[in-house]
C-alpha cells in the first residue's frame, strides 16, 4: 500500500512537471513573439512564470522554491542570449550601429554589478524589485512626454552614454529582463520610431544576456547554492532549452508584423503588456 501511495506521489509531481513544461513551451512562444515585436520578453516573461511555476511543482521547503527568484532571474538571462541574438538578426536593417556600441559596452559593466548584487539579495527582495521597476516604468511611460507621441531626435552625448548604459546594465541583470524597459523608452525619447526603438533592445539586452548568466553561474557555485541535475548555478537547463527552442518559433511566426504596426498603437500595446506583467506578478 505504501509502494502504491509513494508511486502515486512520484507521478503525480511528474505529471505537474511536465504541464508546467507545456505551459513554458506555450509562453516561450509568446515571449519569442514580444522579443521581435517589442524588444523584451525574455524577462518579463520568463521570470513571472519560472518563479510561480517552481513553487507550484515543489515543496515550500525545497530548496527550488527558496531559491525560486534567482533561478527564474538566471534562466532568463540565459534565453535571452538565444532569444535576443536571434530576433537581432531578424532585424539589422533597422539598427543604428553608431549608438548600440558604446552602449553596450556600458551595460556590459553594469551587468557584472548587478548580478552580483542579485545573488546576495533575497527572493523577496528580487520579487519587490521587480515590481517597483515595472510600476515606475509605467507610470515614466504613460506620465512623461516623448514616448506615446514620440520625440526629435538627438543621440545620446558620451557622458549620457555611460551614465546609462551602467545604470542600465546593473537594473536589467539585478532583475533579469534584459534593460528593454529603459532602452526602448530611451531610444524612444531620442526620436526612435516604435519599430526601431524595440529592434535596438534586442542587441543592448545581449550583454546584460551574457555577462549576466557567467556571473550567476560562478557566483552560485562561490556560495555554495545547492546543486541540482540539470543545473548549473541557479540556470534551470530544462526550462532553458524549452523556452529557447520555443522562442525561436514565436520570433518564425510574428516575423511577418514586424515594421507593420502603426507606431502609436505599437506604443499603446507595448505598455498594456507590462501592466499585464505587473498584475500576474503581483498577484503572487
């Protein structure tokens, strides 16, 4: 009777996991398609959905759900080095090269201090994070002139270039969505149209992506996080190789309405998404 009861118990869990997988496939194919269409996805995505799947499919006591924000944050810096790179080479016609290099390198050093803060910090204090960022971010959108209706444009001088290219790097990294919440509204402002914008967080999240997933991989080996198959540091391999592979069917499907969105509308939608996001992860 005991045999039968523990068998039942085993797959029953197999059974919760392997829904949870289809249902990564199912929103990896949505984050693939707001990768291309909006510039993020990887992390608003990924990260709601890893957190509430790991505590649904294990104990309150396991060591998955104590570190179920930095797992989520990790795997998702991790598909978006696939994702981003992927949905970049869908769009290069409409990047400009000239403002992505400095950029990047920035955030590529803000990257390394924001993981490494991300790892010391608590799973509430992640989850606090990341909701204030996604309310103030909104609130910028919505409250402040220049991203609805656009703005003249001007690039960025070298000292804006720094300032925000670090400040970015170690937001997106602390919380794992790849800096497209700053970048797409700066370049928005710089009088970017909604197509180009988005196009140009995918190539400035790549190394939040990289810098990001090395650092939470030896950071979590340098404290001693538990180890666990199909890991390595706090990435979730499975998870990673599901949403990755999905992914790059949801960036096949939307590549048609890329460019074709009216731009007010292109901006509407893209803060009606992150208050989607808000309301899922708020209600955990």
């Amino acid at each position: 009777m005991y045999a039968r009861t523990a068998a039942g118990i085993v797959l029953g869990k197999t059974g919760e996991r392997m829904s949870f997988y289809l249902i990564l496939a199912f929103f990896g194919v949505l984050a693939g398609v707001t990768t291309l269409l909006f510039g993020f996805g990887g992390g608003f995505v990924v990260v709601p959905l890893l957190y509430q799947g790991l505590l649904a499919t294990h104990g309150p006591g396991s060591a998955e759900a104590a570190s179920a924000m930095h797992i989520a944050i990790a795997t998702s810096t991790c598909v978006m080095m696939a994702s981003a790179g992927l949905a970049t080479r869908r769009r290069a016609h409409l990047l400009h090269w000239s403002w992505i290099w400095p950029l990047a390198g920035y955030i590529g050093l803000g990257a390394v201090f924001g993981a490494s803060l991300a790892v010391l910090a608590s799973g509430a204090v992640l989850r606090g994070a990341f909701l204030a960022y996604l309310g103030i971010t909104i609130a910028d959108c919505l409250l402040r002139k220049g991203f609805l209706d656009g703005a003249p444009a001007r690039p960025l001088g070298a000292g804006a270039t720094a300032g925000a290219g670090i400040v970015i790097g170690a937001i997106a990294t602390f919380l794992g969505v790849g800096g497209s919440v700053m970048t797409v509204p700066l370049m928005r402002r710089r009088g970017l149209d909604m197509a180009a914008a988005s196009a140009m967080a995918n190539p400035l999240s790549l190394p939040v992506a990289v810098v990001g997933t090395l650092t939470y991989i030896l950071l979590a080996w340098r404290t001693g996080a538990p180890a666990a198959p199909w890991r390595a540091g706090y990435v979730d391999l499975r998870a990673f190789i599901v949403l990755t592979l999905s992914a790059y069917a949801g960036i096949r499907l939307s590549a048609p309405l890329a460019g074709r969105i009216p731009d007010r509308l292109h901006a509407r939608i893209y803060i009606g998404l992150l208050a989607l996001v808000f309301v899922v992860m708020a209600l955990r």
